[in-house]
C-alpha cells in the first residue's frame, strides 16, 4: 500500500463485513444493514478520507457515511470540494468471505 492509501489501515470498517457498506436491492436487512454501517462511518478517524476517496472515484455503496444517493446530490449541489488528487483504486478484502 503506497502513502496514497495509508488512510486504508485506520479506517474502522477495514476489518467488518464488506456486505455492511455493498447492499443488495431487495435485501430484508436492508435498513438494519444501513444503519450499522453509518455508526461504523459515524467514529471512523478517516471519514474525511473516505468520502474524498467516493467522490473522485465514483464508487457505489456507503462510502464516508454517505451513499451512492447523497454524494450524487452533493455533486450536482456543489456542497462538496474533495481535498486529495485522484487515487488508484483500492482493493477491499471482506474477512467474511
């Protein structure tokens, strides 16, 4: 992991579920899920990290504390600056297979 990434190895859902922040349509534990994840994002040191990560990148699921939705809105709403340069894209591992 270059410095680019270092923000990767403080963040608190390095070690959750992966399922937590990528849910599918239609799951039944869709909003208990959701919830869960926005605590994790709600202590994490690197939060900041994270969202500039989403918002430059693109990504989908909740990134940051948001979703795909409220970066979406805060881009076309001009409510948001990113503060880092692009990165490479980084691979996530779920220790739960």
């Amino acid at each position: 992991m270059n410095t680019d990434e270092e923000w990767v190895r403080q963040a608190k859902c390095k070690d959750e579920d992966i399922h937590l922040f990528f849910i599918l349509r239609g799951d039944p534990q869709q909003r208990s899920k959701r919830e869960t994840a926005y605590g994790i994002c709600r202590g994490c040191p690197v939060q900041r990290e994270c969202l500039d990560y989403a918002m430059i990148n693109h990504e989908v699921g909740i990134w940051g504390g948001t979703s795909d939705n409220d970066r979406r809105l805060m881009k076309r709403n001009h409510a948001y600056t990113a503060v880092t340069e692009p990165r490479k894209r980084i691979l996530w591992y779920s220790p739960h297979g």
